[in-house]
C-alpha cells in the first residue's frame, strides 16, 4: 500500500512541476520515438513491461507508427514470455490547450508467446487512447490506455511513457 501512496505522490508532483510549459505543436512530417515500461513485483511473480514506436506524421493530426512490445513474467508456477512487431495509426485531436493533445488509434500485431513451454504466433489487434503532455517543444508525456487481443492473449496495459520528437 506504501508503494501506491508514493506513485499517486511521484505522478501528482509530475503534472504539477510540467503544468507551466510553454506551447507547442505537432505537424506533418515530425518523427517521434516513443518509450513505455514497468517492472512489476508481486507476491507470486515478477514482471517487465517495454514498449517502444516510431513513429511519422503524414498530416498535423495522423500518426503512423511501427511498434515493438516485450513483456516477461517469472511466477512461482510458470513462466511466460511475449513479444509484439505491429504497426499502429493514431489520429490526434488538438483543443484549445496545444499542451495537451488527446489521440485515439489503432492497429495490428504479430504476437509471438511462450506461455509454460507452449509457442504461439498469433495476429492480435490493438485500440488505443491517450494523451501526449508536452513537456517542451520535442518531448511529451504520454498517458495511455490500451487493450491487445488475439487468440490466445488478452490485455489491458494502462502506461505512462515518453515520446521525443526528431529533427
């Protein structure tokens, strides 16, 4: 329970020190990189969570990305494995705030998961939302939502990352 006291602490302390940034924008032709992650220690496993997307916008407001997804759990009765190649398309909705851009996406993935020993391969598809914080002109925070789904996998990953937009 202390530990969720202290990342409620950790990510109210965030929006509030980049809550004075100055403002930005997206447009066509920007590069962005993008990284997610966790490590994840629970009572019965461990777990490590890494995302990452390249991405290029073809107009102000869509994104095309090209992603990669590993995760990897230790538990006391199995242990399992899973890596994502997929692409994605976000579509950005800029407000009055160009601090913060809400986006809505989606896409496909090819899954490949070694649960306990058992290989799959699998075609997954994933819906995204989220919102991008600029922090500056080049980098954001991302706050995000996600759910995957295929045959054989199931989830909802709700992720803080960062995205830094190339020159």
């Amino acid at each position: 329970m202390t530990l969720n006291k202290y990342s409620i602490l950790f990510c109210t302390a965030l929006l509030a020190a980049s809550s004075t940034v100055g403002a930005a924008s997206i447009e066509k032709g920007d590069k962005t990189l993008s990284v997610f992650g966790s490590l994840t220690f629970a009572d019965d496993s461990d777990t490590l969570l890494f995302s990452g997307a390249f991405g290029q916008f073809m107009t102000d407001v869509l994104e095309l990305q090209g992603q990669v997804m590993m995760i990897s759990s230790d538990s006391d009765t199995y242990d399992y494995s899973l890596t994502g190649l997929g692409v994605n398309a976000n579509y950005y909705l800029p407000g009055n705030n160009p601090d913060l851009v809400p986006y809505f996406g989606g896409g496909g993935q090819l899954i490949f998961s070694d649960f306990g020993g058992k290989s799959e391969t699998d075609l997954g598809l994933n819906v995204q939302a989220g919102i991008k914080q600029f922090l500056n002109e080049s980098t954001t925070i991302n706050y995000q939502g996600m759910f995957i789904t295929s045959d054989n996998y199931d989830a909802t990953m709700l992720s803080v990352g960062l995205t830094i937009f190339l020159e």
